[in-house]
C-alpha cells in the first residue's frame, strides 16, 4: 500500500514538474512551426525610437513596426514559411544608426546578443520577442520593443524549434528515486 502512494505521489509531482517550463532565450532564435506569421506589437519602454524589420534575403528586408508611433496590439501579417525556417528579425535604432538582431550576439557589431526570446509566451501559442537597443546591451531590461509572433517557437539553435524543458531533468530524477525506494524495500522484504 505504501508503496501504491509513494509512486502516486511521484506521479503527481512529475505531472506538476513535467509542465513546459522554457525560460527565455537571450540571443535565441525565432523559427517559424509552418504557416502564416502574424506579429503583434505589445509595447515598448525606450528613449529612442526603433524600426522593427524582418530579413528577407541578404539584401533585402520587410518593415513591420515602429516603436514610438504603432500602437500597442497592432497586427502585421508577415506571410507564410516553412516549418522550421528561422525567422531573423533587427531593430535599426534612428537616433543611433545602429542596427541589432535576434540570434546570436556574433550578429551585431558590438558582439553582445539583443534580443531575448521565449517561445513559451501567451500559454505557448505564441513567441515573445523583446530588443535592447543600446551598444553594449544598454540596461539588459530587453523591453526597448517589444513584440510577438504567432505559429513560431523559440529555439537556442537555428532551425530547432524544440526549446529545453528543465522540467523533464527533474521528473527523470523523481522517477529514479521512487525506483530506487521500491527496488529497496523488495530486497528488504
């Protein structure tokens, strides 16, 4: 019977533990799950006023929002990809000339990342996306613009939309213990 309970107990823990728990990805990527994007812009919180675009090729890009004058919850329909396509946004700073990407802070000419990202926003259906808009990372707050995407994920690296769950670390150790107690008490039986 003790045996019965603890492994419920185990059960319940690694239910609770197991739920996604991806935290944000500072310098990650966007990758797109298949289908129409729509960006939504949630705010902004800078001094300076910042232009949000999306690279299309090497030589080309798409502007979507403008910090200062977009008002919170405008839509910008950005068009259909294919699942597992990053999706590389920058923000081209007016008052600076200077102009940063999400990713990898190898991107950006003063090698600190400028995004953050978390694919787990608005209860995993969308991707948040925030910018900081000052070399050398500013104030590391990320909340210069601030935007979402819908049918994207967060990923640590390009083209991998799976984000890590430490949730799942936790419940393989649960399991191991409530293993270990009941492969115990059978020998002490």
């Amino acid at each position: 019977m003790k045996i019965k309970s603890l492994l419920a107990a185990v059960a319940l823990v690694g239910s609770v533990v197991s739920a996604p728990m991806a935290a944000p990805i500072i310098g990650g990527y966007v990758i797109a799950d298949g289908g129409s994007v729509t960006a939504t812009f949630l705010g902004q919180a800078a001094g300076y006023t910042s232009d949000l675009y999306l690279v299309i090729n090497a030589n080309d890009s798409q502007y979507v929002f403008t910090n200062h004058t977009t008002p919170v919850g405008s839509t910008a329909n950005l068009g259909n990809f294919a699942a597992g396509q990053e999706l590389e946004f920058f923000i081209y700073v007016r008052n600076t000339g200077n102009t940063f990407y999400t990713g990898p802070g190898s991107r950006n000419t003063d090698g600190v990342a400028h995004a953050v990202v978390d694919g787990d926003f608005a209860g995993g259906t969308a991707t948040y996306v925030g910018f900081e808009d000052l070399l050398g990372g500013g104030d590391l707050d990320y909340d210069d613009l601030y935007f979402s995407f819908s049918n994207t994920s967060g990923s640590t690296t390009p083209g991998n939309p799976a984000v890590p769950e430490p949730g799942t670390l936790a419940l393989l150790g649960l399991g191991l213990i409530g293993m270990t107690v009941v492969a115990r008490r059978k020998r002490a039986k």
